[in-house]
C-alpha cells in the first residue's frame, strides 16, 4: 500500500480553495461575540505549523539546520500552546443566566422573566 | 506494509486533526458549544504532535547520524516554548488579550518562515513551483513575525506613539520591491543561473532581513484605534504562511489548517474594518489613527453634569436600562463593579441589557470576553445590530467610557472621520447618562454632539468611583424602604 502524499499543482490549490471556503463559512457563523476566542483560537489552529517544525527539525543535518529548525519548533509550541491556553480560559467566563439547555440560551432569561411576572401578578 | 506503518499512523493522525479543527471551529458558534470545540481542536493538536514523532523511521541518510540530538532538541524546544506560552497563557490580564494573541501570532508566522528557511538554506525544494511557495510563505511569515511583534509592543504600551517618517509609504514599497526582487534573485540563482554578486546564502539572509524590516515599516506608522484590523490582518497572513509552507512540505493538515485561518482572518479583517467604516487598505496605507483633525462646526448646547447617586437612583425606578460599555471601563477595572450594579437593578426588576459595539476594545470582541470575566451572563450582552432598534424603547442609555462608538456624527456630519461608520444609537433613549473622566474627546479626537443633547447627562468621574456612588445609593433606598 501506498501511504505517501503527493500533491502538486491543481490538487494542492483545490485543497486550499476548499479549505478556504471551508473555513469562511465556519467562521461566518460565529456570532461576534466569540470573536475574540475566535481569533485566539484560530491563532491556536495554525499553531499546527510545529508539526512542520518538528518535520525540519528531525531532518536536519547541519548545525545551521538544527538551530532553524529548534527555533521552529520553539516558536510554534509556543503559537500552540499559548493559543489554547487563552481560548480555554477565554470560552470558560461565558456563562449564562441559568443552567439552560444550549439551544434555548437566546430565550433562557426572557422566559424566566415573563414566567416571574406571571407569577408576581 | 510494515515499513509504511508510520507513515500510515502519521497520515491518519493529521487527518483527524484536520477534521477536528474543522469540528472544533465549528462548535464555536455558540457560547455553550464553543469550550468543547477548543478542547476537541486541542485533541486534534496532540494527536498531530505525537504523530510527528514517527519522522524518526523515514529521516534521509544525512540526518541518520544526528537523530539522537535532534530528538533531544525537539522535547526540549517543546517543552520549553509550549510550557513558557502556556503559562503566560494561563496568567495573562483579559486587557492584555490582544497584545498576547499578536505574540502568540507572531510566533506562528515565525516558525513558518523558520521552516521556509531550513528549506532554503538546505536548497530542499523540488522545480520551480515549489521553491516559489516557500518564498512566498518565507515572505509573509517573516512579515506576520516582525509585524506582530511591533503590534504587541504598540499594544502593550512599549512603544507609545505612532512612529512615521517622511515618505513612509514610498519607504515601504521600496523595502517590498527590493524584498521581492531578492526573492526573484534566489529564484534565479537556484535554478541554474550563475551566482549573481552575492553567495545564495547570503541573499537568503538578505531576503530574510528585508522581509522583516517591511513587517516593521509596515505596522510601525498605524494608530492605537486601528489595532483590531491589525491583529486581524497578522492572524490572516500566518494562517496563509502555514499553509504555503504545508504544501512545501506535503503536508495536507497544515494546508488546510493554514488555510482556514487565512479565510477566517480575512473575514474578521474586512467586519472590522466595516465596522469603523473604512477599507482595510485605507487602514493599512494612512494614518487615520491620530492624525490632525479639520475643524468641525461649533455644537450648539452645553455640557450638564449631573451627581452619580442621582443617576444611579434614576436606573433603580426606570424600566429598561441598556449600557454602553466602552474600552474605557476596562482601563478604569470597572467591570465587575458594572454587574455588581446591574445585578441590584435587575433586583428591582428593571430590565438591564449590554450594547456592544464590534471595536469596543483593542481586538474583535474583546469587550464581550471583559464583560464574561465580570460574571455578565452573555444571554444579556447584545451586539450592535441586535439592539440598535431597542434604544428607542429605553428609559436610559448608561454610556460608560465608550465614546466614538455614540457619536451621532457618524450619521450626519459628512465632514466628521467617522462619518458612516455604525453607531450605537444610545441618543435615542429617553435619558442618556455618560460617565466620562473628564470633557475630553473620544479616540479619534472628535467631539460628541451626544454629551450635548436635550436628554443626556454627564456623570463625572473615575468609572470605578462612579459605579460605587451609583451601588451606595440604589443601596440606601432599599435600606430606608426597609
């Protein structure tokens, strides 16, 4: 079996394009009030780049290669890391009203509300 | 089949990092879904790591001998770089989001130029396709790296004016051109033309250098207001930097995931650059930021302060009460003093709702995550278009350190900088209190025919000390009432 990868020119641009697409449409959903954990952890996404790191890293065989590689490697750990540590604290704070199921948390606190005026009167 | 095997694991692992990429950024458009898609993208992320290790069995001959140490070198540059970012990322200040978000951006652009780089230095591409990409990726990964960390440095208050020079623009292109031109050169070079002044290596540091001067060049001129099409801007040209550097290397997960990001930076770039009404071009090429205004015409009215227990005894008796919460909030640390507020107003049953407008703040959103860490539940935080129409309806608009983001000017006065970018309609309340530090003008330095309105007060004050003055007096009611 063969399990190498090859891609070259119009298979390599159908994959961006439709990753691209891919991404706008996903991204297009997401209400503004996530995009800053959006953006951090998209940030975290293409901290998929150590795997690239790693790739020139175990490759390398000169020093100059080694120390590039090292770096790369640094760096985009870090980009990881840093990435998700600040999505998962971020998306931890958003909490809502009460304990509600997810589809229903727009109309959670309205309904609590219409239900303790009723109540009241 | 047995000496494929990892190869096969490690086609299979960044497969599914691909896919739960996709899924984890998918969870995230929904506040309760969006914890998990982290976590499942996170899983994605180790998966492919771990994977990678499998390189070991199919290194070249060359790198045979080295292996040992370069194995050393990976465990340590790991655990080193994830371990530093996660602990900053663990303690960083929710104010310090986005200068962290451009460090941890700029490193991403960084390893992908270092891997271009090792490709280049090592003259590992295959035609002329291939070696075209890595440049490229070179190119926008070095300028994503330097351009970031000058964003970080501006945000972070380590450079604290925007620096230009005379003839910046014509600085920048030619710092461009000649980056391109020495791109063209290693294109030549390496393709079989003769060495042209300068030994391949060296032009390949030259490219380098010339790459990251433009990313300083670049970011250096542009304002503190235009920050969050900034940052959308570097988070954009990394993604697309991973993802030429993918296709160097055959690496479908980083292609897609490179890509990805691209388009979701691009789109965050163009809402924010929409939402301030201007092009991104227009952002990246002048210098709106805080530049000399033209004299606008006298506001006619004047200024009419009103006591902070007043106000907020005015909120305790209204019915619906919407906030506009500015970056200023967050400077002054007000934030949970605001829902501390909120919660005794909901209390007497006065309805209580957030307007955010989508640059309140220094990055998309963040205003949003500010209000999270205060404890706001996010079913009462709405976003301009949302909520613009409830204004009309409300008893009172709490206008707390935000400022250009209610200036009716961006409706009517065709001369104003703002002029046609979305506003938060607060002056259409019934009564509208603005909590400001002093008279100052907003931002963008121009003034807000707002404060001067029949039905707005200014408050006067830290936000802090006002929000206290507001919870002591809605407090005392309740206690002579009892």
């Amino acid at each position: 079996m063969d399990v190498s990868i090859t891609m070259t020119g119009f298979v390599a641009l159908y994959v961006f394009m439709l990753a691209a697409f891919a991404g706008w449409v996903i991204i297009g959903h997401v209400p503004a009030i996530l995009h800053t954990p959006l953006m951090s952890g998209s940030n975290f996404v293409h901290g998929i780049v150590v795997v690239g790191g790693l790739y020139a890293l175990l490759n390398a065989s000169t020093v100059q290669e080694q120390v590039i590689g090292f770096v790369a490697v640094l760096l985009g750990a870090g980009n990881a890391a840093g990435g998700f540590a600040v999505t998962q604290r971020m998306l931890a704070m958003f909490q809502t009203s009460e304990p509600a199921p997810a589809h229903a948390h727009s109309h959670a606190h309205t309904h609590a509300r219409v239900h303790h005026l009723k109540k009241k009167s | 089949m047995l000496a494929n095997l990892p190869q096969l694991i490690i086609g299979l692992a960044d497969l599914a990092a691909a896919f739960l990429f996709l899924y984890g950024l998918q969870r995230m458009s929904s506040p309760a879904t969006a914890p998990s898609g982290i976590l499942v993208a996170g899983f994605g992320m180790v998966a492919a790591v771990l994977a990678s290790f499998l390189y070991v069995f199919s290194v070249s001959a060359a790198a045979q001998p080295h292996l040992g140490v370069n194995i050393g070198l990976a465990l340590i540059a790991l655990v080193i770089g994830g371990g530093l970012a996660w602990l900053s990322g663990k303690r960083v200040a929710m104010t310090a989001m986005p200068q962290m978000v451009a460090l941890y951006n700029g490193m991403g652009g960084g390893a992908a130029g270092a891997i271009a780089a090792v490709e280049l230095f090592g003259n590992k591409t295959q035609g002329a396709t291939q070696l075209l990409v890595t440049l490229l990726g070179a190119l926008i990964g070095a300028v994503s790296l330097s351009g970031s960390l000058i964003a970080w440095a501006k945000l972070d208050g380590v450079i604290k004016k925007p620096v230009r020079i005379k003839g910046q623009q014509a600085v920048n292109a030619v710092a461009m051109i000649a980056a391109l031109a020495v791109g063209g050169v290693i294109l030549f070079v390496t393709l079989g033309g003769a060495p042209l002044l300068l030994a391949t290596p060296t032009w390949i540091y030259v490219f380098f250098g010339l790459a990251l001067l433009f990313g300083v060049l670049m970011t250096l001129p542009i304002g503190g207001a235009d920050m969050p099409v900034v940052i959308s801007i570097y988070n954009a040209l990394t993604g697309l930097a991973v993802g030429l550097e993918g296709f160097v290397l055959q690496n479908p997960a980083l292609m897609i995931a490179g890509m990805v990001v691209g388009a979701a930076g691009l789109l965050l770039t163009l809402l924010m650059a929409k939402a301030m009404n201007r092009s991104v071009a227009n952002v990246v090429f002048t210098n709106f930021g805080d530049a000399p205004k033209q004299v606008q015409g006298a506001i006619k009215g004047s200024l009419r302060p009103v006591e902070a227990s007043d106000a907020g005894i005015a909120m305790r008796y209204a019915s619906k009460v919407i906030i506009v919460p500015g970056y200023g909030l967050a400077a002054a640390q007000a934030q949970q003093k605001l829902y501390e507020f909120v919660k005794l107003l909901q209390a007497a049953r006065v309805e209580v709702k957030f307007a955010v407008h989508p640059v309140a703040g220094r990055m998309p959103g963040q205003m949003d995550v500010l209000l999270a860490e205060a404890g706001v539940p996010y079913d009462l935080i709405f976003q301009l278009e949302d909520i613009n129409d409830d204004f009309a309806a409300a008893d009172v608009a709490l206008v707390i350190g935000a400022n250009d983001v209610v200036n009716p000017a961006a409706r009517t006065e065709k001369t104003s900088p703002i002029f046609g970018m979305p506003i938060l309609n607060a002056d259409k309340a019934k009564q509208v209190y603005v909590v400001k530090r002093g008279e100052g003008k907003g931002y963008a330095g121009i003034q807000n025919a707002l404060f001067y309105g029949d039905n707005c007060n200014m408050v006067y004050g830290d936000a802090q000390a006002v929000l206290v003055k507001m919870i002591e007096a809605v407090r005392g009611l309740g206690a002579a009432a009892a």
